[in-house]
C-alpha cells in the first residue's frame, strides 16, 4: 500500500528531473549554435575626399534664339534663288530676286514727273521772289513736289523690295519656293535660324528659386551628341513664379563654335548651384536608412558596428557625410543589408586606402 501510494509522486519527480535536464541541454546547444555561427561575408572601403557640387538637373530642349520667316514684300516671278538650305547668310544678304519690270518702269515714269515738277518749283522760286507768282500757287507746286518726291521714293523702296534679303544672321533653315513660281505679297520665301546664341528654357520647381542665380554655371549633355558635356551659364531667372504650375523658368544661353548642336535637341541640363570642398564622402549604397535615420556599418575587429551618420550632397554614387565618421573608418560597402549591429563579419576584399581626390557633381537629396 506505501508503494502504490508513493508510485505517482516518485514518477512526477523523475519527469521534472528529465525536464530540466531537457532544457539545460537545449540552453547549451543554442548558446553553441550562437558561437558555431558563421561570420557574414563584406566588401568594405575607406571614405573618399574630394570636392562635391550641388545640382539642380532637369531637361529642355535646345531653341533658337532669333528666328526670322522671310516673306515677299511683293509679288512677281521668282527669278533666281541665291541661297539654299544650310547656307550661312548675313543680315542683308540677297537670298532671291523676283521679276521687277513693271516696277522699274512705274519708278522711271515717276522719276520724269518728278523731274518735271522740280524744274517748274525751280523756275516759280524765282517768280515768287519778284511778286510774279502768287503765294497760294507756290505753295501749291510745292506740295505737289513733295507729294510727287514720297510717290517717287515709294517706287524705288518696292523696286528694291524685288531683292529679298536676309533680315537676321543665321542658317537658312527651309526654303519654301522654286525657281519661276509666281508668289504674292507677305508669302513666305525662306526661313532663317540663327544659331549663335541657342538657348535652352528650364523651369524649375519654386522651393529651388533661391539657390539659383544668374551667371552660374551650366552643364548640358545633349543625348544626339557623343562627348563631354557643353558647359554654359544661367543668362537670366524670371522674377515670377507660375502660379498654376508652380515653376520658375530660367534661360541659358549656349554657343557652339562646332556646328553640332541644333535647335530641337533634347538637353539634360545641370545646373551647379553651391559646392564643398574637399569632404568626405561614402558611395552611396553603403547608408543605410532607418527610422529616418542615415547609417553606415564600420568594421572592427571583425565586427560591425552600425554608426549614424549626417549626409548632405550627392550624386554619381557618392554622397557626402558632414559629421558621424573619421577618414580612416573602414565601412561596409557590399553585404550590409540586413546586417545587425555587433554581428560578426569577414572582409572578402581588403580596405583600400582613401581613394585619391574626387569631384563628383551632386545633387541635394
């Protein structure tokens, strides 16, 4: 009877015995698991110094500042065209010539009458001087001679509007006529672009108005063009902002001494607002964002350790950190994410010494 009733207790101690050995054992292999984990693999660098620019960038296309659509004057038969399509002309330059007979012959009869006119006031200063001539019928052929000197002067002006000139320098960018077509007055003849300056219209958001300025500096790469950039500057910044689509605009003017840039290009524009000298900088993917909060992983003794960081510029890759590190930090710049602080890490790549001096072109975030 001592047994039976002893029999349940005595079970019911062994199993907790067994239990806590059960734990124990589990304890211990986590604990082993934990030190048995292996370290997680990096690429790391050290920052870099060097100069960072802030940048507006946006994109336009590339206009004409003067364009010029050449019209007859007055009508007649195209007699000879002078110019063609990729000409460079001059302002004044003849570009074609119509037929101006009939006008040359209106300007001789009126040339004779005016002759005529002229020897009859001629003659009439000299009877008026001597009371022969009355005052009325002198004042009378003065008018009509000078009546009849505006109709000669008329005639002469459209005679030469015969020869149609060039009114702005420039390229002759289409010809809109053939050789013997009859055209009419005000009809378009030529039309000439002028390509020294070009410009480009940028409108920008308004919370940029007050870094941008007129004279600073322009970086254009046109995506037709192979090469380095065509540099330029800010020409002027309009005083108003656009209240239905909140943008300011800005001109820039650009010149091409080679010929290569053409109106209706499409430009991806840079413009250079403030700059840092000589700072430090990160690439880019080694920051890590949480909560609002930059980060950077640094490595010691194969551990990393996860640092806030202030950034400020950047762009190309780079990004400039103002304060949180020293130059010869060592970061993780591939494998950091998911990477937990004091984790244990192992350097695939050996940390370069501080890259040599960089000038990146940077952009605020």
């Amino acid at each position: 009877m001592k047994l039976n009733r002893l029999g349940p207790v005595a079970f019911a101690l062994l199993f907790l015995l067994v239990g806590c050995q059960q734990d124990d054992g589990q304890e211990a292999s986590a604990e082993e698991s934990e030190e048995e984990a292996p370290p997680i693999p990096v690429e790391t660098s050290k920052p870099a110094r060097g100069d960072i620019y802030a940048i507006y960038t946006g994109t336009a296309p590339i206009e004409a500042l003067a364009e010029a659509t050449v019209i007859g004057k007055v009508g007649g038969e195209v007699r000879e065209i002078l110019a063609e399509e990729g000409d460079t002309v001059i302002r004044g330059q003849v570009l074609a010539r119509l037929d101006g007979d009939r006008l040359r012959l209106e300007l001789g009869e009126s040339e004779a009458r005016l002759r005529k006119l002229q020897r009859d006031y001629d003659r009439n200063v000299d009877l008026s001087s001597t009371g022969l001539v009355s005052t009325g019928d002198f004042e009378k052929i003065k008018f009509e001679l000078e009546a009849l000197q505006a109709s000669f002067n008329l005639a002469k002006l459209e005679l030469d509007y015969t020869q149609i000139r060039a009114p702005i320098d420039g390229v002759v960018s289409e010809r809109f006529v053939k050789l013997g077509r009859t055209i009419s007055a005000n009809e378009p003849v030529f039309q000439i672009t002028s390509f020294d300056p070009l410009v480009a219209y940028l409108h920008i958001p308004e919370r940029e108005y007050r870094n941008i300025k007129a004279g600073q500096a322009i970086s254009i790469t046109i995506d037709a063009l192979q090469g380095p950039p065509t540099t330029a500057s800010v020409t002027r910044v309009s005083p108003i902002v656009d209240p239905v689509t909140g943008t300011f605009k800005i001109t820039i003017e650009l010149y091409d001494e080679q010929k290569r840039i053409k109106p209706g290009m499409f430009g991806r524009i840079s413009v250079v607002y403030d700059q840092h000298l000589n700072v430090l900088q990160v690439p880019r993917s080694a920051i890590v964002e949480e909560t609002g909060q930059s980060n950077v992983f640094v490595v010691e003794d194969d551990v990393a350790l996860r640092k806030p960081v202030e950034t400020g510029y950047s762009d190309a890759g780079m990004i400039e950190i103002i304060s949180g590190l020293n130059d010869d930090d060592v970061i993780v710049t591939v494998g950091q994410v998911g990477l937990k602080h004091d984790a244990r890490v192992v350097i695939i790549n050996a940390a370069e010494g501080n890259a040599t001096q960089v000038g990146n072109n940077a952009s605020t975030d």
